[in-house]
C-alpha cells in the first residue's frame, strides 16, 4: 500500500499531467482555428483591396504574377465558366474546369467562399479564399490561396512554446507538490513517533506539527485522548489496587470466618464425641457438656446472625420498625445484661430518661455493639453517658491510630489483625450502617494509647420519621 504522502504526489502528478494535456489538446485545436481564421481574413481582405485593379486590368496573367510577387500568394482567376484564365502557380492549360470547386460554388451564393483543400497540382494543403467580381461585360471569381504548412510552421512554433511553458508551469507545481508532500511526511513521522510513545504509556510526550493546520486539529484532539487515557489507566491502577484490597479482605475473612468457626465446631466435636464414647459418664459432667455444647451452638448462630444482618443493611434489605420508647430504659437494659456477661468488668452509666423515636431492636444492637467494643479492647471502665442531644461510649483501651480511622467502620476490620473474637469484625460496620438507617452517623474520636470515644447524634432519633 502506498504511503499518504505517496498517494499526495501521484495524485498531483497525475492531476497536472492530465491539466497539461488536456490544456495542450484544447489550445492546439483553439490556435489552429484562430490561425485558420486569420489567414482566411488576410486573403479575403487582400481580395477587397485588389478589385479595384481587376476591374480595370487588360491582362490578367501578368496582374496575377504581380499580386502573387508583392504578396507572396497563388492567385487564381476563373471565369464564370470555370476556366481558369490566370494562375501563378501551375500551368493554367492544364488545369481542369474549377466550377465544381467547394470555394467558387460558396462564392456564387455567398460574399465569399472559403476551403482548405490539399492541391494535386502542388501536392500540399491550401486555404483557399475565392470571392465573386461582376465586370460590366463579364463575371469573375478571384482566387488567393496561401500555403497552410507556411502557416502551420508558425502556429506550431507558438503551440510549442506555450507547450514549453506548461511543462516549466508543471516543473514548478511538482517542486511545490514534493516540497508540500515532505512537509507532509514530516507532520505524519511526528504523529508517528507520539503514538509510538504514547502506546508504550508515555503520556508525557510533546507533538508539535510545524506546517499544517489540519495537524494541529489532530494534535489536539491526541492531546485530549492521551488525558482521557492518562485518567483510565489511574483508574485502572486504582481499581487493580482495590481489587487487590478486596482479594486481601476476602482472604482475611474467610480465615476469620475459618478460625471462628473453626474453635467453637471443634469444641461441640469434641463434648459430643466423649459423650458418645462414654454412655456412663457422670450425669454432672454430662451437663456441664451439654452447656459447652449449646453455648458454643449459640455463638455460631450469632455469628451467622450478624452476617446476615450485615449483608441485608448493605443491600438495604432491612427496613426499620418505627417505635417510641425510652432510650435511657435500653442503656439500663444493656448495661445490666452486659455485667453479666463481664462481671469482672465495670461499666459506669447515669440513669437518664429521653424518649426517641426509632427501631427499638436496632438501637439496642448498636449500643450493644458499641460497649461490648468497648470491654473487648480496654481493660479499664468503660462509660456509657446518655444526654438530649448525644449518647456517647468511652473506654481507656488501646486507642486507635489516626491512619485506621478511616477504615475502623469498613466491614471486617479489625484494629488488632491477630486477635479473633465472634464479632469478625462486623460491629461497628453494622453499627454505622443502622445510624445510617436513622439519619444520623457515628462520631469516633480516640488517641493511641489512651482510649477511645463512640458517639451519635439522638435528635434525629428524636424526630425522626417512618423509613423503609
């Protein structure tokens, strides 16, 4: 396949060689006629000019050999016979009768009669002019013919020279189309090299077309794909490095999902498989089994009760019951059962009445969630403070860092990756998700070392409207 630039110049050529004939063609047929036209013009004005001298001439042989001598023409005179009784250029007695000659019948019926002819006599064309002259006593046809090769040799000196200047003409347009065409594969090397370097992800190469517009209109439209392509491949990068994140997050909790599940299966495995090997096992100990048993089946169902939970908010499955009640009776509540379960550990709460409006189950697992966050990762009190406006959850644990913040509500995050409990990490995701579900949002502040504090806003709680 030919290049662009190739295409360019053939195109050119071939478009000017094809002017330059066709020009050639045109202006020689036009400059022939032209010369035709002139000469027959020249012989017919020479004709008017010499009647007056015919008409009072005795003898027209030696009239015609005058003419034919000063003007260097054949001059023929026929009578109204067709004999030729003068010419100049041949023997007149042997020539034949010219009254069936194309010139002398036009010259009956016309002003003139005019044809060109090739002469057997003189064995050469002619342009013959021939014009009727009435004497008193007789009818004349007067005759001048010129030799047309005489006038062809001076119409094709001139056809030639214009011929001369088309070829110059066509020389000049080929240097300007070549100059044009390097011009041309110059631009396109330039496009060349800047996609080349744009596919191996340069986006930091520079195209500058140096002679036409055209290019620069491309130019800028690379320039704004590049950008386009620039911002993909970041977020290209972007997404690969989540992805990569995800595959990390999903290997980590599948072995969170493993070891949690992994402890208490392996513990009923191991109470059921004794009680199975030994039918006469003490009755107490039977029970004391048993209870392993079922305590360890209650933490698998919680754990599969809190994936589910979560999945169902983040699809926004789950819709909130709508209820009033008194969020200072729930502390109490949650406080109480939570002694129970840490009754080595204490938790400080000022009983404080405010009435919300709100799902009742959902603000329970979220304080639940939050003060049992709070034991799991502090060994000192932990303070549940309920006001008008906030209720806040305060431990002196460990403290967070200030680069996990952002990260301690994504689900199945832990701040400790080596410590494994039955929540896998879901408690403060389905936390933010319910406060979510009610308007408002979870509030974290904490320094490393020292202690955290967890805190929402009640008065969406307080004014809220119903939401599914």
């Amino acid at each position: 396949m030919l290049r662009i630039h190739q295409v360019f110049f053939l195109n050119i050529l071939g478009l000017f060689v094809a002017s330059l004939l066709i020009a050639s063609l045109i202006s020689f047929y036009t400059l022939k006629s032209m010369v035709i036209k002139d000469n027959e013009q020249r012989l017919l004005q020479t004709i008017n000019l010499l009647v007056p001298q015919i008409a009072t001439s005795p003898d027209y042989d030696t009239l015609a050999r005058s003419i034919a001598k000063r003007s260097d023409f054949r001059v023929t005179i026929i009578d109204e016979n067709g004999t030729v009784i003068a010419e100049t250029n041949a023997d007149k007695r042997s020539m034949e009768n010219h009254s069936g000659r194309v010139e002398i019948m036009e010259a009956m019926s016309k002003p003139y009669g005019m044809v060109i002819r090739y002469s057997k006599t003189l064995q050469t064309d002619f342009i013959y002019v021939a014009q009727k002259i009435t004497l008193p006593h007789t009818v004349l046809y007067f005759r001048l013919s010129t030799d047309l090769g005489g006038v062809m040799h001076h119409f094709y000196e001139l056809w030639f020279r214009l011929l001369a200047s088309f070829v110059v003409f066509i020389l000049i347009a080929l240097m300007i189309a070549y100059k044009i065409s390097k011009r041309t594969r110059h631009d396109i090397g330039q496009i060349t090299q800047y996609l080349n370097a744009i596919a191996e992800k340069n986006y930091q190469a520079v195209y500058k077309p140096h002679y036409f517009q055209e290019f620069l209109y491309l130019s800028l439209l690379l320039k704004n794909l590049v950008k386009k392509l620039r911002n993909r491949d970041k977020q290209k990068r972007k997404y690969t490095a989540r992805l990569r994140l995800i595959n990390k997050q999903q290997n980590d909790i599948l072995s969170a999902i493993s070891h949690e599940f992994k402890n208490p299966i392996a513990a009923i495995m191991g109470y059921a498989e004794t009680l199975h090997d030994d039918p006469h096992i003490d009755p107490k100990i039977r029970n004391k089994f048993l209870e392993k048993i079922l305590s360890n089946t209650r933490k698998i169902t919680m754990m599969l009760d809190r994936l589910t939970l979560s999945v169902k908010l983040e699809n926004n499955d789950l819709s909130a019951k709508l209820t009033h009640f008194d969020m200072g009776e729930v502390c109490a509540d949650i406080v109480s059962l939570l002694h129970s379960k840490y009754a080595n550990r204490k938790i400080l709460f000022a009983p404080f009445h405010k009435s919300v409006y709100a799902d009742k189950t959902m603000i329970e697992m979220v304080i639940t969630n939050l003060i049992d966050n709070a034991l799991k990762y502090s060994e000192e009190e932990v303070t549940l403070k309920l006001t008008d406006t906030v209720l806040t959850v305060t431990d002196r644990g460990i403290g967070i860092a200030p680069s996990e913040l952002e990260n301690i509500t994504n689900k199945f995050y832990r701040v400790q990756k080596n410590r494994w409990d039955n929540s896998m990490g879901l408690g403060l995701s389905i936390v933010s998700y319910i406060l979510r579900l009610h308007g408002t949002t979870l509030s974290i502040q904490s320094t490393l070392g020292k202690g955290s504090t967890f805190a929402f806003s009640i008065h969406p709680l307080v004014h809220a409207t119903k939401k599914s």
